[in-house]
C-alpha cells in the first residue's frame, strides 16, 4: 500500500516547476542525443552506399539507396524505443539530485539538508548508470530476438531490476553514504526491483519514458523516507 501512496505523491507533483525545468531539459538533452545518432547512421550510410547500383537486364537502378535509407529509418525508430531507456536514465541522473530535493521540500521540509553531492560525484554516477543500462539493453538485444515473445517481458524485468537498485541507492546515498546505501538496498532488494519494474513497464512508451526516470527518482526519494521511518502516514 505504501508503495501506492509514494506513486501517487510524485505523480501529483509532477507539475511542480522544479520537475518541469528538469523535465524541459531532459526531453532537450535527450532528443539532441538521438538526433545526433541519427544523423551520424545516416551519414555513415550515405558515404558507404553507393548512389546507383548497376544490376544485370535492369541497368542502373537508384531506388536501392532510397529503401536503405528508409529500412535505416525505419530501424532507428525501432531502436529508438530500446535506446531512449539508458538515454533518458543516463540524462535524468544529471539532475536526480534536483528532484530529490524537490521532494524532500514539499514533504519532508523538517529534515535537516541532505549532503550535496558535487559536480564530479554525479557526473560519475550518471555516466556509471548510462554505461550499465546501455550495456545490459545491448545484451538484452540478443535476448529479445532470440526469444521475442518474451522480449517485452525481459526488457521490464531486467531494466526494473536496474532502475530499483540505481535510483534506491543514487537517493540514499545523499543521506547515507554510499556503505550505508548498498547495504540498505540489498536488505530491501526484492522492494527495489518490483517498484522499478513497475516503473520500467511504461519505458517503452515513447515520449512517457521521458517522465518516467524523473517519476522514479521522485518514487524512490519517498521509498527511501519510508524506511527511514520519515514518511508521511
């Protein structure tokens, strides 16, 4: 039940101007980030593929280059799905320290402040975070067609699995310490992972897998306090 009512507290503050800049520069940073990527396929596609190809009893044929260019389309936006989970997560742990603030304002105003991580501190953290959930989803690839029936099945488990423990010991360590916060989280493990298999669900929904890391930090934030014993009843 508590987990409910941690859910619906950061989504009734989805519209608290602190989430909404976060958010604003989160869809801004995220949507560069794939349109660079984009444009660097297709790029690479142009210079490496010829623009007529000469085939026996046709002659010269041109419209080969234009349907690679659109099955690259195509594939990106397929891929974009898969890509945009360690994007958006890798972007959102720039600014976790901001929504958990954000939080511990609005409900937990009588707490003391949270030590602040510096520059350096959550740079590591997101590049760490972006680098793990790239290379797990990059696996996972292998597995969702080898298996694709299950594939949707896989990709929330195992992106659940990561978002609980990152997010969980990403908040807790502003309070606890990283020692502190690795142990809290593996007493806690089997919480951790269904609340960010809950949250992974929606991740493959383009657009709302922007909100969901923000919503994660902000779920988790409130999680945190819970067990704490700082909760609001």
């Amino acid at each position: 039940m508590g987990v409910l009512v941690d859910f619906g507290r950061a989504l009734g503050q989805l519209g608290d101007p602190r989430f909404l800049r976060i958010l604003g520069w989160s869809l801004l940073v995220t949507l560069a980030g794939l349109a660079a990527l984009f444009w660097a396929v297709m790029t690479g596609l142009g210079a490496v593929l010829p623009e007529t190809v000469t085939l026996p009893w046709l002659g010269s044929v041109t419209f080969i280059d234009t349907l690679v260019d659109w099955a690259a389309v195509a594939l990106m936006l397929a891929l974009s799905v898969v890509l945009m989970v360690p994007v958006a997560a890798g972007v959102v742990g720039f600014f976790l320290e901001g929504v958990a603030e954000a939080v511990e304002a609005r409900h937990y105003p009588h707490l003391p402040p949270a030590r602040s991580l510096g520059l350096a501190e959550q740079v590591g953290d997101a590049l760490r975070f972006f680098l793990i959930v790239c290379a797990a989803n990059l696996v996972g690839l292998v597995i969702y067609f080898s298996v694709a029936p299950l594939a949707p099945v896989i990709f929330w488990v195992v992106n659940g699995f990561l978002l609980g423990r990152e997010y969980f010991q990403l908040v807790a360590t502003r309070r606890l310490g990283r020692a502190a916060a690795a142990d809290l989280g593996r007493r806690h493990f089997w919480r951790t992972w269904v609340v960010g298999t809950a949250m992974a669900i929606p991740l493959s929904v383009p657009i709302l897998n922007l909100i969901v890391p923000i919503l994660g930090v902000a779920v988790f934030t409130h999680q945190y306090h819970r067990l704490a014993g700082d909760a609001e009843t």
